[in-house]
C-alpha cells in the first residue's frame, strides 16, 4: 500500500476539468449546429461530461477524506507516542528501580523478571 500523491491527484483534477470544458465547448457547438440544421444533440457527449465530472467530484471527496484521515492517525500516532515514552519512563523504569531494590538478586524469579523485561523493553 503507498500514500496518495497531492500532486497527482493535482495535476488529474486539473486535467478533468480541462477535459469537461472541453466537452463544454463541443456541446455548444454541436448546439449551433442543431440551431442552424436541426440535427439531434448526441447525447454520448453530454453522458461523457457528466461521468467526467462525477469522477472528478468523486476524486476529490477520496482525497479529502484521505487528508482528513492521514490528520486524524498523525494526532493519534502523536498521542500514542506520547503515552508509550510516558509508561515507559514513569512505570517501567521507576518500577524496576524498585523492584531491583527489592527483590534478591539470588532468587530464580529475580532472573526469570529480569530476563522478560529485558526482551519486552529490548535493552
């Protein structure tokens, strides 16, 4: 999975809109046209527009929605950070101070805690 690139998504919109006032232009004059002969408007250009534009409308909701949610996981990344280096040093650091203190040295459980903090806290 990669990220969604802003420029992009930029540089497609921009590209959909020159495309829908392309199609704009070609409906007006295939409606000189229908003024001037009495030919029926296709419709296959009007449906391609208004796909166009739905398309767009669409990419531009996802990419919302995208941004908003990349905010929403840095605040939560942030937070997270926040309480991990918290725990960390005000729980697991504090408490193993005092058990050391505590706890003889000798006994086989003194190892057995040494040697499972020692892989959870990775020191």
């Amino acid at each position: 999975m990669h990220g969604i690139s802003k420029r992009k998504h930029e540089h497609l919109v921009e590209a959909l809109l020159l495309l829908e006032q392309l199609l704009t232009n070609e409906q007006t004059s295939e409606e000189d046209v229908i003024l001037t002969d009495g030919n029926d408007f296709p419709s296959d250009v009007i449906a391609t527009k208004r796909a166009v534009e739905k398309a767009r409308v669409e990419l531009q909701e996802i990419f919302d929605l995208y941004t908003s949610s990349l905010n929403q996981l840095s605040i939560l990344i942030g937070r997270y950070d926040e309480l991990y280096n918290y725990s960390r040093t005000a729980y697991l650091a504090k408490v193993l101070k005092e058990l050391r203190r505590t706890t003889n040295r000798d006994e086989g459980v003194f190892q057995s805690m040494r040697e499972n903090i020692q892989a959870v806290y990775k020191t």
